[in-house]
C-alpha cells in the first residue's frame, strides 16, 4: 500500500517494445524456422539480445548489423531477413496498455517514452502505433547514440519533460532498466503485465 507520506508521481515514463507495442522476433521467425528447438537456439544465440543492443544504438540497422552478420556468417540471411522485415516483428500495440496510456491522458497525467531502438526501424514502425501521439516526448537509443541504464538517457527524458526524477516513474520490462532507473532517482515499475503494471501505478496514486 502507498505510504500517505509519498506524492504521487506527476508523469509516467513507458518502455515501448513489450510495454507499449507488442515487439516479438518470434513473430517473424516462427514463419521462417519450422523446427521448435531450431528457432530457440537462433534467437538464444544469435539473434539476441547482444545484436540487438547493436541495432538499439544505431541511426542505421542495415549497417549495425554487419559485424553480428560476420560472427555468424551461416545465419548472415536470417539477420539481414530481420531488418529488412522488422515489420512483422511488432503486431501493434498491447490492447490493455494503450487503454491505460488512453486513461491517463484524460486524466491529464503527462506520459513521455524511453526506449532502446534503433533509430531507422522506430520511424519506420511509429505510425502504426497512434497511442504514442499521446507522449510528449520519446526518447529513442537509436538517436542519441545512448542506451538504458545509461543515466545519461534518463537525464535527457527528464530534461525534455521537464520533470525531476522524484517527480516521474518509469515502466519497463527490462529488470536491468527498472534497477538503472532507480539509482538515477526515478521511481519505476518491472512490466510483466499489464494487470500488475496498472495496479502498481494505482498503488502510488495514478488514476490508472
């Protein structure tokens, strides 16, 4: 239960990839590895979270990917099948948390996003998710050459919000985030799902 002593927070911070929009390379890979065992060790082992950390820093995938295509020259194609389909690794937006985001806009809460992604891929999917017009300001790795937990990306949200860290919270699915969120101040939130996200943000006062 929320301490009567502690604010709420005035503005909420969303991850996008698994938060807000519903991000999954499976989504394109099940279609293109049949075999079960096959499909995990390829997404266990290359493309993972190491390439896409890569990308995540980049203005440009197709370049990005280059060096992860030379360590893995058999699977170069299936890498390269990722940018050039990332498309079909997002199926829109996770229902209960653009209703959410949809709620607090009425509400008048300020919403801002925070996401690692490589920069070419977010401007190219952006405008399949509409609820993001709702954000004022989304800070995209891709752009400014920063990734999460770098405190300076979270530096820069507040900065362009125009928040102070006690002020905010932020959601994201990522623990290591969640943790670097934390040390730079900010309240936040380990997403596992939709259910617990809304309730923990009620918790701390948020008409969610």
């Amino acid at each position: 239960m929320r301490s009567v002593s502690a604010a709420p927070p005035s503005v909420v911070v969303f991850d996008l990839g698994g938060v807000i929009a519903d991000w999954n390379p499976r989504y394109l890979f099940s279609s293109i590895i049949a075999e079960t065992r096959e499909l995990d060790w390829f997404l266990d082992n290359v493309c993972n979270q190491k390439f896409f950390l890569a990308l995540d820093l980049a203005k440009d995938s197709h370049e990005a990917a280059k060096p992860h295509m030379a360590l893995f020259p058999d699977h170069a194609h299936h890498l390269k099948t990722y940018v050039e389909r990332f498309a079909e690794t997002v199926r829109g937006e996770i229902a209960p948390m653009g209703d959410l985001m949809r709620r607090l806009h009425r509400a008048g809460v300020p919403m801002h996003g925070l996401t690692n992604w490589a920069a070419d891929t977010f401007a190219a999917t952006r405008a399949r998710l509409p609820v993001l017009d709702l954000m004022g300001h989304i800070t995209v790795s891709g752009e400014e050459g920063i990734i999460k937990p770098d405190p300076r990306i979270f530096a820069l949200v507040c900065r362009r919000g125009g928040f102070t860290p006690e002020h905010g919270v932020f959601v994201d699915d990522s623990l290591k985030n969640v943790e670097g969120a934390r040390a730079f101040g900010l309240r936040a939130i380990h997403h596992r799902t939709p259910d617990e996200t809304i309730a923990q943000l009620r918790e701390m006062g948020l008409p969610a």
